[in-house]
C-alpha cells in the first residue's frame, strides 16, 4: 500500500468514524424530507471527509496511531468536525 492509498484510507475511516459519532446528525436528517435527507446526509459526509482531509498531516505511515500522535491527530479532526457541524446546527435555529 502506498501512502497516498494509506492516508485516503485513514481520512475514510475517520471521516466515518467521526459521522457515526455525531448524534446531530441523526437529529438534523429527521427533520427532512427523504430526498433532502439523502442531499444532506451526502453533503455531511462530504464536509467531515474534508476537514478530516486538512487534519491528516501528508505523512501518515509513521504515525503510532496507538499513541499520543495519533490520538491527537484524531481529536483535531474531530473537534473540527464537530465545531463545523453545530455551526450548521447554530446557523438553522437561526
């Protein structure tokens, strides 16, 4: 595995992981309709995978993602995703 393919493997599964965690979106994608639903569930995905994309640093291969590198990395990309998220969340109870 090239670490291209390594690091838009890692920004997947963060980016995932991170969507499964956030309960405000489950909450924000019940209150549409089913085809607004899939557009906003799809532009979600499209903006946590992007922050965690900034987050990652190029070189990912040498990371102890066991360790406080990793974590580290992983909170940032987290927060980022969360503070972008509950600005959207702020910006619709407007």
């Amino acid at each position: 595995m090239t670490e291209a393919e390594l690091k838009n493997l890692l920004e997947r599964f963060l980016a995932l992981y991170i969507y499964n965690r956030m309960p405000v979106v489950a909450e924000r994608l019940s209150r549409l309709d089913p085809a607004a639903q899939r557009q906003a569930d799809q532009q979600m995905r499209d903006i946590i995978e992007d922050l965690v994309g900034i987050t990652l640093p190029n070189s990912v291969g040498n990371i102890d993602w066991e360790g406080a590198q990793g974590k580290a990395i992983a909170e940032s990309a987290m927060g980022s995703a969360y503070e972008a998220i509950s600005a959207l969340d702020a910006k619709d109870h407007a």
